[in-house]
C-alpha cells in the first residue's frame, strides 16, 4: 500500500516507479480509501499496541494505493526497497528514505510474508481484479 502521506505530499508517481524500476509486476492496483472498520481490520495484528488507535486514524485520513506485486523473492525484495519502519532508521536508497514523514506516517506498507501477502491481497482485491 501506499500510505495516506505518500499521496497528500505527491509521491504517487515516484513511489510507484520506483517499485517499477525495481523489477516488481504490478498484478493488481486501486486508488481508494479505507474505512475505519477496514483499516482496524487490516491492522488487527497490532490492536493491543499503543499506536494502534492514531494508526487506524492516519490510514482513513486519506486515499491510499493498494497493490499486488510479483517477483523472485517479493517480500524480502519489497521490505529491503521500503526500508526500515523509521525513516530516521531506513537505508539510503530506500522509499521511505526519501519519502516517509515519521515512524507512523511512513509512506509504504509491505507485507510481511507469504503468507500475508496472500491474506492482504485478498483483504484489497477479488479474483477479476489480479492479472
Ligand atoms: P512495518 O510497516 O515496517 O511492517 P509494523 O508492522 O511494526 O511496521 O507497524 C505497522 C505500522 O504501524 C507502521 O508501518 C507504522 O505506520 C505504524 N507504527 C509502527 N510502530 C509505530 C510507533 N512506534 N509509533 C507510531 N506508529 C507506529
Ligand atoms: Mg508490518
């Protein structure tokens, strides 16, 4: 996912080049927003986390760009593209490096395993919208 501060500061384009230019098929894409039972949902794994109530508020404060991307090795290659969750932390190079606000407001989502990649690919998207 592209996050709700990589669109409110441009990023769109950049961001999704980048993915691009990095050997990832985009499989599937949507522009929308995420109502707040979605985003609960979707975050369900940090509920009892202290951010968890301003997370779920940062998700639905705008539209986001939900994606499904394939490659050799997806997730691991994806995680090191986005870089750490602190951009204060995250490698050069990497997008939220160049284009994450904050800890929080960090610009990308990338799954964190096979597993749930599969879970939050169907979480965005039905079987006519993956090609
Ligand atoms: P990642 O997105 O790198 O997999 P996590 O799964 O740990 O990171 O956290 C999910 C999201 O919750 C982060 O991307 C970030 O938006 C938010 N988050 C995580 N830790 C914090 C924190 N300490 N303070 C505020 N927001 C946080
Ligand atoms: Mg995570």
């Amino acid at each position: 996912m592209l996050k709700p501060d990589a669109l409110e500061n441009g990023y769109m384009g950049k961001i999704i080049d980048m993915i691009i230019e990095a050997g990832f098929e985009i499989k599937a894409m949507k522009y929308t927003r995420l109502s707040t039972e979605q985003a609960k949902k979707f975050y369900e794994v940090h509920a009892e986390r202290p951010f968890y109530g301003d997370l779920v508020e940062y998700m639905t404060s705008g539209p986001i760009v939900a994606a499904i991307l394939e490659k050799e090795n997806a997730v691991a290659d994806f995680r090191a593209l986005i870089g750490a969750t602190d951009p204060a932390e995250a490698a050069e190079g990497t997008i939220r490096k160049a284009y994450a606000e904050s800890k929080g407001r960090n610009a990308v989502h990338g799954s964190d395993s096979d597993e749930n990649a599969e879970i939050e690919g169907k979480f965005h998207f039905s079987g006519n919208e993956i090609y």
